[in-house]
C-alpha cells in the first residue's frame, strides 16, 4: 500500500478516524492530550478542571448497523479524585441513540458502587460522558447555535427555568462538532482563537477549515500539537495507516448504503404516487391512455389499481 509522504506542514489524515483517536488519546502517554480535551469541555461548562488522569480503557466497539460494522470509539478515565470521564465518539445517528448513551452511563455508574457501600455522597464518584458527535442530537431551533451542551438530572421549575440539581454525580457533555462548524459557516458565531474548546473543534472539524487555519490552532495549544504529530506517526507507518484505511473504508461503504436506501426510498415513494395518482384519474373515467402518458404506468398496471 502506498504512503503519502506527510510532514508538520503538510497532511491529510482524518482526526475522527476511530483507530486513529484511539492511538491519538487512548494509549499510554497520550494523557496530557486527553486531558485537554476533556478539560476544554469542563472549562466551557463551568465544571472544576482535572489535574491528573489515568486512562483505564480505551477500546473500539463494533456493533451491528444495518449489515455493516459501524465503530464506536469508548475512552475511560479516572482522575485524581477517582471520578470517572468517558469520552465517546459517534460519527452516525441510530434511533436508540439517546436511550442508549443514557443506558451506558447508568450501568458504569452502577457497576462502580460496590455491593454493600453506603450510598452517601463522599462512597460515590462523579461519571461524566463526554459526547463527541458529528450529527444534532436535537432539532430544536432554540438550540441551533449551541455545540457544547451539559446534561443534569434536574427540577423543572413552575416558570420551566432550571432548579435545583438532584444529583451532580451524572452528567451528560455533548460536544456537536456539526452545529459548530455550521455556525461557523453562516457567521452566527465567530472564531475564538484564544478559546481552547474552540481550538480542539477546529482540530476535529480540520476537513472544512483551511489549512492554515488548522495549522495556527497546532502552534497555538501545545496538546493538540502533541496529537497532531502522533497522528502524522501513526499514518506514516504501514502496519496503522492499513488499519486506519480499513476504518476509513467501513464508514465509506456505510455511507454508500445510507445514500442507496435513500434513493431506493425517493423511487418506491414516486412509485406510490404514481399509482394513487392513477387510481384517482380512474375514478374520474379519464381514458386508460392518458392515465398512462401521464404516469408512466403500463396499461395493464393502470387495469390491476
């Protein structure tokens, strides 16, 4: 398989690649740059940052979709205080999406109590899923210009305004790289260069910003350099390029599958009004010829309506 020969000037390599976050922000010494990231996410949310972590699993999870293998990237971390951080990244909307991802975070949550502990406060640690998407997770316009959002367990007031918290030890971290560079693209909000989230999505959107754009925020945050030369290693080594184009290579063939289903849908669809459309002229006694220069169908179809 041929290389493209890459440099510190010069690349073209997908940073949502799942292998290739994983070689990026999952392994041993890549913590700093995974701290970053999800000290990005706290700082934008007003939660307290992490000084050390510990990564304790860092996997690529394969399910089932459609007839192909659609990779989910799961990182887990500890910090100093023993509180837990997943860092997930999903690139394809399912239907079970939110369920799913609420179902996750709840049975590692349970899965860290240890039978028999007394549930107060200081016996239970802080799980926070940080969600990297690059889809919506809500249609709502009243959130269209919100990439980074955070998810409580919470009251609903009377005036629906936020109240109290019932528990800060789930949270829920959307990080929607689609909306930002949506903004981005309509100048509903403004690059903020000295801001670190904003940073890090220009890193992961780095496909639909020019290059030296991409290139500033490198020279800028130091973690992101560190990933950004990683991910130059990784690429140019046969053995990981071959497993990063194997990814690559799935989610392009899902793709394909979602643009077929599409389209075969668009043509039943027109197949359908064709046919109500005949049966309606029928109705109306307009002669079998015009009902078929007008949809297509054959005259023995326009007969069996």
């Amino acid at each position: 398989m041929k290389l493209e020969k890459t440099n510190q000037n010069t690349w073209n390599y997908n940073p949502l690649n799942d292998f290739l976050f994983k070689k990026t922000f999952g392994e041993e010494g890549c913590e700093e740059q995974l701290k970053g990231l999800i000290n990005a996410n706290l700082k934008a949310n007003k939660e307290s940052l992490v000084k050390m972590i510990e990564i304790l699993e860092s996997k690529i999870i394969m399910p089932e979709i459609q007839g192909l293998k659609i990779s989910i990237l799961d990182l887990k971390v500890k910090d100093e205080n023993k509180n837990i951080y997943i860092i997930e990244m999903q690139q394809f909307k399912t239907p079970d999406f939110k369920l799913n991802k609420l179902h996750y975070l709840t049975s590692e949550f349970s899965r860290s109590i240890k039978k028999g502990t007394l549930l107060i406060p200081e016996n239970v640690n802080k799980h926070t899923l940080i969600l990297i998407t690059t889809f919506k997770i809500s249609k709502s316009k009243k959130y269209k210009q919100k990439f980074n959002r955070k998810f409580n367990i919470m009251e609903n007031t009377d005036n629906n305004t936020q109240g109290e918290v019932y528990t800060d030890k789930l949270k829920i971290i959307n990080l929607d790289l689609k909306t930002y560079i949506q903004n981005i693209k309509t100048s509903d909000i403004q690059i903020e260069y000295n801001n670190e989230l904003h940073q890090w999505l220009i890193y992961l959107n780095q496909e639909h910003f020019n290059k030296k754009i991409v290139k500033k925020v490198i020279k800028m945050n130091s973690q992101i350099k560190n990933v950004h030369d990683r991910a130059i290693e990784v690429i140019r080594t046969p053995e990981e390029y071959r497993e990063y184009e194997r990814i690559e290579q799935i989610k392009r063939e899902y793709l394909g599958h979602i643009h077929y289903t599409k389209e075969e849908g668009m043509k039943l669809g027109k197949e359908e009004e064709k046919i109500e459309n005949a049966r309606k002229m029928k109705e109306d006694n307009i002669p079998y010829e015009k009902i078929r220069q007008y949809t297509g169908l054959s005259i023995e179809e326009i007969k069996n309506i």
